[in-house]
C-alpha cells in the first residue's frame, strides 16, 4: 500500500469539504484523532488519513454547572489538567490504551475517548463515556455538519445520536466537538486487600461486595502473575492473587466503610489489608491501562456477567496465566499464546448461554485481518447495522471495515 497522506483540516467547515471531497471521489478515510488507538478493530485500507487534532481546545467550561465542551481534537491531558484545578474529573475513568498498543501514553483525545466508548474500572458505579456526553457536532459521511444533544440532560423523543456514535469507531461520522458532563474528584481514596484459599472464593467475595450498602468504586481480581506486576508493594509482594475492592469520596466515610466492608466480608480463610490514597491511585490506574499484563502477546477483553465471569475463572486459568478480572469479574482481560491467535471461535464459544462478547483488542496486522476483532453480529442486528452505516455514511468512506468486514 502507498504511504498514506495525512490531512488535517483547522476547522469543521474544513473537514466537512474534505469529507465531501472523499464522498464524491469515493475516496476511503481513515478517521485519526492522535492515532492511539488505530490498533483498535480491523485494519483501514485507505490512501488517504483525516485527523481532527488541529479541532482542539476547551471552549466551554462551567465547574458550578459540571459540563464542558471541547473541540474532539483535545488531548485528553489538557482536559484532565483543566478539571484537576477545580478539584473534577472524568468519572467513567477513561482508560489509556497509548502502552497498551505499542505506542506512548498520554497521547489521547476526547474525542477518540469517545469514539471508542472508554471506561475504567469505575464503570460499574458511574456508568460508561456514552453516559456523560451530552452533545456533540460532527460531519458525517455526506459531508453534512450536524449537531445533536445540547448542556444538560433532557428527556426527549427520537434517536439519541449521541449514544448512537460514541463507540462508533468513527465509521459513522467524524466528531468535532463534544460536550460533557464531569464531577467533583474524591477527596480520598482507599483500596481493601482481600486473600483467600483460591479465585472464584475471591471473585465471589468482589461480588457479595457491589451489594454491600458500602458504595464501592472498584472490584478486581489481580491472579499472582499480575499481582507481582504491581508497583504498590503491598500489592507485588503478596506472592498471590488478589481482590482489590476501592472506596472513594471524604476520609472519614471512607475509614467507615473500609471497617464495615471488612465485617461484611470475613469469611473464613480471608484476610484483609488496606492502602492509602496514594497508593490506591497507582494501582487503580495499572487495572485501568492493563499495564499488569504482559504486552508481547495478543490481548482479549471479555465483556460478562459478574456470575459468568467466576464460572469461566478455571476456563481463562488454563487458556493463559496472563489474566486479569475487574468489574467484580463482568470484565475479564486474557493475554494469550501466539498459539492461540487464531482461536476467536473458541474463545468466543466459551461465552455460549452466558451472554457478553469478546473482542480482540491488541494483535498483529494480520491476526485483525484474518478474524473479527469485535464480536459477530447475528444477522438481524448486522442488517440493522448495514442501515445505519448507510444512512451516515452511504459511500463507505470513513474508516470501511474497521469493525465489520463490508461497512
């Protein structure tokens, strides 16, 4: 393939000539932001790239109202450094996959968050990135600007475009602009340590904890190989797998209900261990960017029940030990075997009666070509799909074939 020509328009009326441009000349694009996470999904065979990285900048911030708007350009540190002056952040946590897949950290932008719906551990509690956009603008694949959603939260009829596109990949439309919801940061933090005589105790144990009244804001299981991984010592020198369960919000509550959940939980065989604030931030984000597994093998992301996750721990231990459970066990991480690259069907067949989907999110070039990187789509919901994607994008220009072969 021909070195790839970047373009980068300064504005939305720019990208939107570009995009109808492409349209006319049926001419496919890549769809960048910082290109991060291009290792996402399926290879884009285009000649020609589009990023939005020059539609950067925060126009609109409004700490008493907790809701910013932002050009999708934006890195994502800029936004973070803006709210941490005014003691707020993302609460869906968004991850960091820039290490993950081979590149450097800290590159992201909010818009490519967005794009690809991101969540952190915290998912569970305060819900995935599509639930804090409140609007948006972006072109779509007729080169047409449009502007859907507004500042605040309203119940209205019709689609909701904004649901609609976050975790599109960009094979919709291209994203110029977002709004968002953003809350006050914890004042502090703490993680309870849990060991016990084996992991689907453990997992159990995160579980009973999400219906505890203690108001948990993380649950993960880290088996002994990602454990050792760990730079909180406490936590790389256990020697054995562990659940981490993390309580957030002013000191006192959080002591409160460290001691509580400890009496809720004791069972016999477990012990407990707690850390501080600190040391809790490193861990929580090395469960967040998956940096406790190894990088040199293809990596998996199974997205389940809670319930299903336990009953498929005996399954993922003989699969791989480079293993990792958050979500009290709904998300589980399994980085396997070059043996087991092609193995999508098998993997995915694991999943058979318990409901979730599998996606491949880091492999080789020719492992995203030669299988679906994202879950299958039944056929009625793929007819579905092939509607939307030619209501958007009739020319199939931006980013063909990311997610599915043929759209």
């Amino acid at each position: 393939m021909e070195e790839q020509a970047i373009l980068r328009p300064k504005n939305a009326a720019e990208l939107a000539d570009l995009v109808a441009w492409a349209m006319a000349e049926e001419e496919p694009l890549e769809v960048l932001g910082a290109g991060t996470k291009r290792g996402l999904g399926r290879p884009v065979e285009a000649s020609h790239a589009v990023s939005v990285a020059g539609l950067a900048g925060i126009d609109l911030y409004e700490p008493e109202e907790l809701v910013m708007r932002a050009g999708a350009g934006t890195p994502l540190s800029v936004i973070e450094a803006a709210l941490a002056e005014h003691g707020q952040e993302l609460a869906f946590e968004p991850a960091d996959y820039g290490a993950l897949l081979g590149g450097a950290p800290g590159g992201q932008t909010i818009g490519g968050v967005f794009a690809c719906n991101l969540s952190g551990p915290r998912r569970f509690k305060s819900g995935a990135a599509r639930d804090h956009l409140l609007g948006l603008h972006c072109v779509t694949g007729l080169g047409q600007v449009i502007k859907t959603g507004g500042r605040v939260v309203k119940n209205v009829t019709g689609y909701d475009l904004c649901k609609l596109l976050t975790g599109s990949y960009g094979t919709l439309a291209v994203m110029t602009e977002v709004t968002f919801k953003v809350l006050p940061r914890a004042e502090s933090s703490l993680t309870v340590l849990a060991t016990g005589p084996d992991e689907v105790t453990l997992l159990a144990l995160l579980r009973a904890a999400t219906g505890t009244p203690c108001e948990i804001a993380g649950a993960a299981y880290l088996p002994p190989l990602a454990a050792g991984r760990s730079a909180v010592g406490t936590v790389g020198r256990a020697g054995r797998g562990i659940a981490a369960v993390r309580l957030e919000g002013v000191a006192p509550s959080v002591r409160y209900r460290s001691g509580e959940l400890q009496r809720l939980l004791a069972r016999p065989g477990i012990e407990f261990q707690t850390i501080g604030h600190e040391e809790s931030l490193t861990l929580w984000r090395e469960i967040r960017n998956v940096t406790l597994l190894t990088r040199e093998r293809p990596l998996w992301r199974l997205s389940v029940a809670p319930t299903a996750g336990a009953e498929l721990a005996a399954w993922a231990a003989e699969l791989t030990n480079e293993r990792l459970f958050d979500w009290a066990g709904g998300l589980i991480w399994l980085a396997v075997k070059e043996s087991w690259a092609r193995e999508s069907g098998t993997i995915r067949e694991a999943l058979a009666g318990r409901g979730g989907h599998a996606t491949l999110v880091r492999g080789p070039d020719w492992l995203r070509r030669e299988i679906e990187p994202f879950q299958p789509l039944p056929a009625s919901l793929r007819a579905l799909t092939e509607r939307v994607k030619h209501s958007f994008d009739p020319k199939g220009i931006l980013n063909p074939g990311r997610m599915y072969p043929g759209m």
